[in-house]
C-alpha cells in the first residue's frame, strides 16, 4: 500500500471480526462509527430510519477461514445507488485519482475490499481518508484467509450489498481457482446491478475475460516465448470477468517487470481457446490506472508509467515445445491524460505500431 498514517482516532475506529468472533467491540466504537456515518454521509441521499441495534439486518459472523476489518458502520445497509465504473490499476502504490473516482462511485455507500493475505486496515485506512467529496458509510476488508472458506454467508452477504468492490493484490489463483463458485457468483452479479468495481496487480488481472491465472505459479516473457504450450502458460476464462472486458486480458507490473512478450503468448493462447478475433491485451505500468465508465476511458499515473493496448489477429503457432510465431499485432501506448471512447479503437487512435513474433523473439514492424 506504501506509507498509509494511521491516526489515533481511526485506530480506534478500527474493529476486527475474525473467526466466529468480535474482538473489542465497545458502546464507544459503536458511538464513533454512528457519528462518523451521519456526519459524511452525502446530504441529499435519504437518511436511514432510526433503527434499535436489534432491529438491524446485520449480516452474519464470519466462520473459520474468514476474517473481516475496517470501518462497519452500524452493520446496516445503506441501499445507495452506486454509479457503474470499472477501475484497473497495475500494481505498486495506488493512484490517487483513481482511487477517488473508486470511492466517489459508491456514492456513501458500502466499499468491500476481498483479499486472500495482507492487511485488514490499510484499504479501509486509504479509501475512507481525505480522498473523495461522498465519504464511505463503511469500508470493510474481508480476508478469506482459506480461499475455499469464500462461500461464508458473512462474505456472500457483504460482497451482495456493497456499492463497491475491490479486488486487492495477491495470487490471483486464490481468486480465480480456490475461491468457490458461490463467490464467483456473487462477484459476477456486482457488475449486472451496475455496482462499482476495482482492482490492483492481481486483482485487476482477475477482471478480464480471459486471464493468466497462475496456477502453476508465474512465468517470464523468456520462458513463455520459448514454450507458449509449457503447463505454467495457464489461461482461463473468469466467471466474474466484467462486461467491459470482453475479448480482453490483463497483466500488471507490465513494463517494471517486462512483461510484454509473455502477455502476446497469453494473448495467442486466450485467442486460440476463444476460437475468434481479435483478442485485446493490457499491459498495466505500476503506479498506473484505466478507469472506464459509460463508454468512455481515462489513463492515470503516478510518474511516467502508461497503458499498453495490444491488439491480436493472428495467425499464431502454438506447437508444444516451439518458440512462439504470431502475426496481426498492433500496440498503443496510453500514457497519463489519455482519453477517449472505450471499447478502445486501434483504428482510430494514433501511435499504432504493427508488431510480430518471429520463433520467440518480439519485433516492431510486420514481417518481412
């Protein structure tokens, strides 16, 4: 996450529900979190009923596996409209910009965050900060721990009512291939009630309809040309992959750990296993950010980093043991301040280089 100060106020706002247990739940964080609630909520949504403690539809104790943190409010739903936005970031710190237009597109609503490892406040700590004009009712960070836990009603619970969710970094194999059906269920429903969703490194590699998934663990753009068919080449199609997505795949850490010529091998595979084309690929720098909403895309970055666009055509020859031939390659680089109409157009963008892979080996221009 990169340097988050935590404030004494916020510490103790902070609760940490893991197991089947509440752990230091007092009248004075129930007091705090209210009055943080009813003073950040926006004006002009409609103010919740006043409800007993009793009376609210909380939702159920985590079970074994699971462990949840952040800022829960009351424990109620807020039942706001949230503004669809999809937000890709490629790893490192966050994007500011970005992040805010994440938060703002909850609307005072409820933020979850899903991660298999890592923090239960840093996420919570960040997006419910000084970064978007509609502070979160709560941002809470639900941890499975055990990915295959991930169909605890506490979890499909908060993932159904949340304004937005968030996909953090990780092993996106957790996410893709331990995390139970029922999540990715729950996951996919997110974006046909036109809920906001995000996601860093792994996280955001999960949203593609087609992704490197890990499962045999990572592999470099060297061994990947040299064998586009070795078993750690392992290409899936997600259930929760997001609509603005379709016929795209994603990678993170893209130029900071030279990724490019292991995102064509996936790109060559997701298209074969597609059966049509073109295929497009992204390539996220760290510190970067693609945020698309209705129709339309922005790029923001941290320093220098960009958004690489690859479009594949093929033809591809993907021959068990033999470095990788692939045709019908175009490249755009995005940087910071990019604009324009998504579904991205090549045709109408500037900056197209044609590219091709000759027996393993990654060169600009066509062949020939």
């Amino acid at each position: 996450m990169g340097g988050r100060e935590e404030t004494a106020d916020r510490r103790q706002a902070d609760l940490t529900v893991r197991g089947g247990g509440r752990d230091g739940l007092t009248q004075r964080l129930a007091s705090l979190g209210l009055a943080v609630l009813l003073a950040c909520v926006d004006s002009s949504a409609p103010s919740p009923p006043d409800l007993e403690p009793d009376d609210i539809d909380r939702c159920p104790e985590p079970g074994p596996g699971i462990e949840i943190g952040g800022f829960v409010g009351t424990g109620a739903d807020t039942h706001r409209i949230p503004h669809r936005r999809l937000v890709l970031m490629g790893g490192g710190r966050e994007e500011d910009a970005a992040a805010r237009m994440f938060v703002e597109a909850a609307v005072s609503g409820d933020i979850v965050v899903l991660r298999t490892s890592g923090s239960l406040t840093s996420y919570p700590e960040y997006f419910i900060g000084a970064l978007a004009s509609f502070t979160p009712a709560t941002v809470i960070t639900v941890r499975t721990s055990n990915p295959e836990s991930g169909a605890d009603p506490s979890v499909l619970c908060r993932v159904s009512r949340a304004e937005a969710v968030w996909l953090a970094g990780g092993n996106q194999w957790n996410y893709l291939g331990r995390w139970p059906s029922e999540l990715h269920d729950s996951l996919a429903v997110v974006a046909e009630r036109d809920a906001t969703v995000g996601g860093t490194s792994a996280g955001a590699v999960s949203l593609g309809e087609g992704a490197f998934d890990a499962r045999y663990g990572t592999v470099t753009s060297e061994d990947a040309l040299a064998d586009p068919m070795r078993r750690e080449v392992s290409v899936s199609r997600p259930v929760f992959s997001q609509p603005e997505l379709n016929g795209i795949l994603v990678d993170s850490h893209f130029m900071d750990r030279r990724r490019e010529g292991r995102l064509l091998v996936f790109l060559a595979r997701f298209l074969a296993d597609r059966g049509e084309g073109p295929v497009v690929g992204i390539g996220m720098d760290e510190g970067t950010a693609l945020t698309i909403e209705a129709g339309d895309y922005q790029v923001t970055s941290r320093g220098d980093g960009a958004v690489w666009m690859y479009e594949v055509g093929g033809p591809a020859r993907l021959v068990p043991g033999v470095p990788l031939t692939l045709d019908g390659i175009r490249r755009v680089r995005l940087p910071a301040g990019s604009v324009g109409r998504w579904p991205f157009s090549f045709d109408a963008s500037g900056g197209v280089e044609v590219m091709h892979v000759d027996s393993g080996v990654v060169d600009v221009g066509p062949r020939g």
